[in-house]
C-alpha cells in the first residue's frame, strides 16, 4: 500500500522547487529550513520511497551521490563538468531508442529492457565564461 504521508508531499514540493535533480543532503537543507521537524532519516526513507513507487525517478550518475528527478518520462542526462550542473536530454532529440535496444541485442545476445545515457562535457553558460 502506498501512504501519502504530509512528509512525503513536502519533500516532493522541495525536489520540485530545487529543480536541480538534488542529492538527499539539497532536500534535506530545503526541506529543514521550513519543517525543521522532518528529520533526515524520514527524507532519506521517503526519497526512495517514492523512488520506488514511481512518483519521483532516481538518478545514478557514474561517481555520483543519487540524485532525484521529478520528471518521470524516459530522458536522459547532461552533467557540466565545470559547474556540475545536470540538465535533461530529451530521448526522443539524440536517438531512435528503438534502433539502440536492437543493435545491442543483435550484437551481444542481450535482451535490453531499458538503457540510460549520460553525457558529459560542458554546458553554455560555462563555455562562455571559459571562452571570455
């Protein structure tokens, strides 16, 4: 059974204000700084409570805290290696997914239920700061 606790909608109000795919520790600050009450065990419980029922979607970046994303469609990550911020990459705009999944399994037998792709490299405003 799935609870909606008034924890939990305040937590997810904070990811969704931070829009910044947060680690627990950013949800954690934003949460206590209004509900200095919600302890960090109850984030951190909830946080992947929520993971795990699909409400908010979980992001492991290769050397990375979790981050968490409000946005559940399938899409991928852009992480800036200056500043550290991530971006979302809609699927649809690099690769016929589709195409992928196949040319995997035909290659190496895998049968592919569902891929992530992060792009690393360097986001515009930090090109622009490193080029003036």
């Amino acid at each position: 059974m799935k609870r909606n606790t008034v924890q939990k909608q305040i937590i997810l109000e904070a990811i969704r204000k931070l829009d910044s795919h947060p680690t627990v520790d950013e949800v954690y600050e934003e949460v206590h700084e209004l509900h200095p009450s919600i302890s960090k065990v109850t984030v951190y419980r909830d946080l992947y409570q929520l993971a795990d029922n699909h409400d908010i979607q979980r992001v492991m970046l290769p050397g990375e805290l979790a981050r968490y994303d409000t946005r559940l469609d399938h899409h991928y990550h852009f992480k800036c290696k200056v500043c550290g911020a991530i971006f979302d990459i809609n699927a649809d705009d690099v690769a016929d997914e589709a195409a992928m999944d196949k040319k995997v399994e035909q290659k190496y037998g895998f049968k592919v239920d569902k891929h992530d792709v992060t792009f690393l490299g360097i986001c515009p405003d930090c090109q622009k700061k490193l080029s003036t």
